[in-house]
C-alpha cells in the first residue's frame, strides 16, 4: 500500500492545514492514524484543530505556524523535514490573484509564486531523499484544472498549477519501484475560503451550485488516491470535464472564451 503504515515517530506533513481542503486532509490522516505536522500562518486555527484532531483520534500533532512565502522560514523547515521520518507531504497551501497582470500587484504575484511553485518545489526535495532511502513514503501535490490551460484573467495563478501538475506527474514516473509515490490532486471549483482570500467573493455565483464540490469530499478522494498510489486525482464531473476542454479546445476558441468569463469575476 503506496500510503504508509502510520507509527509514532513519522509524521504526515500538511501545509495549509488552517482551512478547507488542508484541514479536510488533516482529519481524513488522522482518522487512520497519521501523527501530523500542520503548517499554515493561522496560529490559532492550527491550534483548534489540532486539540480537536488529537482527541478524537489520539494522534501526536505538531504545528509550526510558517509563511511559506518568506524563503528563510522555509529554509528552517525544509531543514527540519530533511531530518525527520516524514511519511506523509501534502503540498497543498495556495492562493490564487485574478485580474490583468499589468494592474496587479507585483509583490501579491510574486508571493504566489513562492508559495504555489517554490515551496512545494522546496518541501518535496527535503523530504523525497529520505523517502527513497526508507523505501516508503507518499507525496500530494495540490494543482488545478487551473493548470490545464493559460486562464487570461488569472496568468500567475494558471502558471503556477501549470506547474504543480507538471511537477507532480513527471515526480510519479521518476518514482517508479521506490516504493514511494507522487499524486496530483487537480480540483475544480471547491467550497473553502479560497475565493474571499483571493478577493474575488462574486465568483462564488458566476459557478453553478452543483458544479461545487466540498473540501470534504475532495480531501476523501485525494486519501484515496494516495492509498491507491495513483498518478492524478481529478474529482468531479466538472473537474474531468475542464480537463478534457483545457486539452483539447484550440486556444483560438478557448482563451477568449476565459477571458470574458474571468473579466466578470476579477
Ligand atoms: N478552492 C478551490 O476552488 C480550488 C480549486 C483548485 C485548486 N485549489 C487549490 O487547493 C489548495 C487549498 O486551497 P483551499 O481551496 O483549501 O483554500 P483556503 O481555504 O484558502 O486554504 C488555503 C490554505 O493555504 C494556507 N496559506 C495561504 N498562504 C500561506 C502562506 N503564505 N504560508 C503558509 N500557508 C499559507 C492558508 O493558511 P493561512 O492563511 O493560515 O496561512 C490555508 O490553510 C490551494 O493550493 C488551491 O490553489 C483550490
């Protein structure tokens, strides 16, 4: 079974665990007794989830409250990860910006990157070394239908889970007979705090109701998949359906097609 068995010296790393589908992640691993370690900014959500999460469950959960966009608090934690039986690494912490680039705020689109790109670029190398070593180990990435296709309207944001889905299905092949796994976990639209952090709360009503799906039922799905050993997760209907479009469509009709859609969101 690609997900190891849970013991109490390893811990299954979360980052972004203070809200939606991360803390979704946190409760699914703890119910099958992972010990954790939550990573997010939100001191105070950590530490309610993990009172909650310790007693229902009777797991060991560390915090270590970070911003993973400030490359010398990673520094730290990608040392600490390098040094620790990590079984576990659910990449998933992000945030998205949308509107035209060039009215943007450069700093918010570089921070992004930094979070969406070079720290799940960072936390995947401190722990995959180990994970080889031991023979056993299992690797999320959190990317995106997003990623599929260029989305005029949001440029950074498409760019980065062009970049976490890329990264996570090429680490899946490298992976092959270690005894280790890579999956990427490419959503749709999902209820979480996700559209308010990105300053866009009108997009909740440009999406049908039936198009969302729960953090719930996509953090279930991911477990799955990583009890699976499976390359890719696409959970839902509409899910599968952008990805299809996104790889299909010709630009010429697909981009314009975004562009006016993400112009009445951003
Ligand atoms: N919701 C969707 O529709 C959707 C669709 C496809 C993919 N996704 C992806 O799913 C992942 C999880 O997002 P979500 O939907 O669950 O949104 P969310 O509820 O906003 O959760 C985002 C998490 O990332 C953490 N985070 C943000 N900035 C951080 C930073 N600088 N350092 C450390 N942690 C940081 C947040 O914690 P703090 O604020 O406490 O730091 C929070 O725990 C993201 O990678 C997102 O791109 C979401």
């Amino acid at each position: 079974m690609p997900l190891p068995q849970p013991t109490p010296d390893a811990r299954a790393v979360i980052t972004g665990a203070s809200s939606g589908i991360g803390e979704r992640l946190a409760h699914e691993l703890a119910q099958r007794g992972h010990s954790l370690m939550l990573v997010a900014r939100r001191v105070d959500k950590l530490e309610t989830l993990a009172e909650q999460l310790q007693t229902e469950h009777g797991v060991t959960v560390d915090l270590r409250p970070c911003d993973l966009t400030d490359r010398e608090a990673r520094a730290t934690l990608r040392e600490e990860l390098a040094n620790q039986t990590v079984s576990v690494l659910c990449n998933n912490a992000g945030f998205a910006t949308f509107g035209k680039l060039w009215k943007s705020d450069p700093e918010r689109e570089r921070q992004e990157v930094e979070l969406n790109v070079a720290a799940v670029q960072d936390l995947t190398m401190a722990v995959l070394p180990g994970m080889v070593s031991r023979g056993a180990g299992a690797v999320l990435i959190v990317g995106s239908t997003a990623g599929i296709q260029p989305l005029p309207g949001a440029a950074t944001y498409s760019a980065t889970k062009a970049f976490a889905n890329t990264f996570s299905e090429a680490i899946h092949s490298e992976l092959q007979g270690t005894g280790v796994t890579c999956t990427l976990l490419a959503p749709g639209p999902v209820h979480t705090e996700f559209m308010q952090a990105a300053n866009v709360p009108k997009a909740e009503h440009q999406v049908p109701g039936w198009a969302w799906l729960t953090a719930d039922q996509v953090a279930r799905s991911a477990v799955a998949g990583l009890e699976n050993g499976q390359r890719t997760v696409v959970p839902g209907a509409l899910a599968k359906l952008f990805l299809h479009s996104g790889r299909h469509t010709p630009r010429s009709l697909l981009l314009p097609l975004v562009r006016r859609t993400l112009n009445r969101i951003g």
